[in-house]
C-alpha cells in the first residue's frame, strides 16, 4: 500500500521581475528583476521571506522558500544621462529618458549663418538636423551635439557698372566698376 502524500505549495509573487510561481518549502528559488530602459535597479522590496542586505541590492538573487507565500518587488530609479552641446544650449544639461529636450544654436557671428547640427548619441531627421533649434526626446545614453555655421553668401548687383564677382562673404573684396557716362 502506497501512502498519498501532498506537497503543500507556496506562491512566490515577483512584480517587476521574473522567477514566480508554486514552490515547496524548501526549494530553491531564484528570481531576476527585468530593468526597464532608461532605468537602473534600486532594490527588492518583500514579504514572507528573508533577504541579507547583499542580496535586497542584488539584480538576481536565491532564497530557500519558506513555508510561506512570498512577494517580491523590484525597484528601479531613473538614470540621468548627460547632454553636451558646443555653440548652443539645451534645455537642461541632464535628461532621463523619453524626457523631451530642446537645444538651441548660438546666434551665428556677422556673415554666417547655421547650418546643421553635428550629433552622436542619437538620431535625427535631415529636416531637423537642419533647424537652429530641435527638440527631441532623451534616448537611453548621452547626447552631444556641436551646431556648425556656414557663410552667408551675398548677391551683389550693380547699376550701370559691372562687378569683379556676381556674388560674395562677408568681408570679401569686390570691385565695383561704374560704365562710361554718356556723352551726353
């Protein structure tokens, strides 16, 4: 004759993470909190079971299940990420991700104009690469961005005369001639 024997099994809850379900007392768990982008693990937070401090700071940790439900819960904070920005400002100088940013260029000096942003750490359209001012929002790293200035080229036009060029930069030398006066 065979004795039927029930294993009692308890619930482990993991909110933020994975490893949950039924266990004996006395099994092994083991249990992993998923990060989210643009966030850093903080901590585990709990019920029903006991935890070291190493392991409440540990990502992934192991328990011997109690004889008791168990819930788990991951904490996470927000990362800063920096944004550096040459000839311009931006809205702030840090920024967590998916906040929305805007970097403005510098007044360009007497005969330049902007021209286009020079970036790494993220991506952006040629229509918005081309503007003196974007928003975008906060990827999950560092941005830096340098605005680039490019001549303002002038038309030159004369009356009654010619030029030594039809068009110039500021500061260019050019040189106007005036036609013959007429005999009259």
């Amino acid at each position: 004759d065979y004795a039927e024997v029930k294993v009692a099994l308890n619930s482990v809850t993991v909110v933020g993470g994975t490893g949950g379900g039924k266990y004996a007392a006395g099994a092994s768990v083991t249990v992993k909190a998923t990060v989210p982008t643009g966030k850093t693990f903080d901590g585990w937070t709990f019920t029903g079971v006991v935890l070291s401090t190493a392991q409440i700071a540990q990502q992934e940790i192991t328990f011997t299940m109690p004889e008791t439900d168990v819930k788990l819960t991951a904490s996470f904070k927000a990362i800063d990420y920096n944004i550096t920005v040459t000839d311009g400002t931006a809205s702030a100088s840090t920024a967590k991700y998916q906040e929305q940013v805007t970097v403005t260029a510098t007044a360009p000096a007497t005969g330049k104009e902007f021209d286009k942003w020079v970036v790494s750490g993220i991506t952006l359209s040629d229509e918005d690469l081309a503007k003196s001012t974007v928003t975008f929002k906060m990827p999950a790293k560092g941005v830096t961005m340098k605005a680039t200035y490019k001549d303002v080229v002038y038309q030159v036009t004369v009356e009654n005369g010619t030029a030594s060029a039809s068009t110039a930069i500021y500061q260019a030398k050019v040189t106007v001639k005036a036609n013959a006066p007429a005999t009259d």
